[in-house]
C-alpha cells in the first residue's frame, strides 16, 4: 500500500467515525464518547499528513506514533461504546472496530521499520 492508498483509508475511516458519531443517541455518556471518538479518530487523516512532511527520521517516527496512539484511543473509545451498547448501528461500529485493528498493524509495522532503519540517513 503506498502512502497516497493509506491516506484514503485514513480519510474513508474519518468518514466512518463521523456517520457513526452522528447516529449515537442523545445521553451524557453517549455525547461524552461521541466526543471523544470525533477527535481521536478524525485526527489519524489530519496527523497523517504530519507524517508525510517529517523534518527527520526522528520527527517520522514521533508522528506515525503520535498517529498510533489515536488509533488506540479510538479503537478502546468504539469498545466501550459496543459493549455499552451506544449506537444504532452495529455493523458500523463492528467495521470501524476491524478497520482499526489493520490501521493498528500498519501503524505498528510502520513505525518498526521506521526504528530499524533510523541509523541510515534520511
């Protein structure tokens, strides 16, 4: 998958993430949630970019794991909210659930490539 390809699935998951915050019922911990799941998931796209301009090889692998680290914020956010049971629609939910798992993995993958390969010039 090349960078443009991943940058796609980043836009087409934020895409997921807003249908599924939009349809999530009106109660404190729902909006809480819904919240929280908007920033977390729509930022991994926005941060992407951050990504494709580090200054470093360094400034790379601070941001694929600042890209990370939102990946695992929203995966957790769209469990709780499953288990809960805070949403209308659950193959939504259980779509953006498994998307987030690959996400994690290229992510994962990327940033260990990323360190191994950080002792040859950028």
């Amino acid at each position: 998958m090349n960078k443009h390809e991943l940058e796609e699935r980043l836009i087409s998951f934020a895409v997921l993430i807003i249908e599924i915050a939009e349809t999530i019922p009106d109660s404190k911990a729902a909006s809480y949630l819904a919240s929280q799941l908007l920033r977390s998931g729509t930022s991994l796209a926005l941060n992407y970019g951050g990504v494709q301009s580090g200054e470093s090889r360094k400034d790379f692998i601070h941001k694929i794991k600042i890209v990370l680290k939102e990946l695992r914020e929203t995966q957790i956010c769209k469990k709780i909210m499953h288990r809960s049971k805070l949403f209308t629609n659950e193959g939504k939910v259980v779509s953006a659930i498994k998307e987030s798992d690959e996400l994690i993995s290229i992510f994962v993958k990327s940033a260990e490539t990323a360190q191994k390969n950080a002792t040859k010039p950028y």
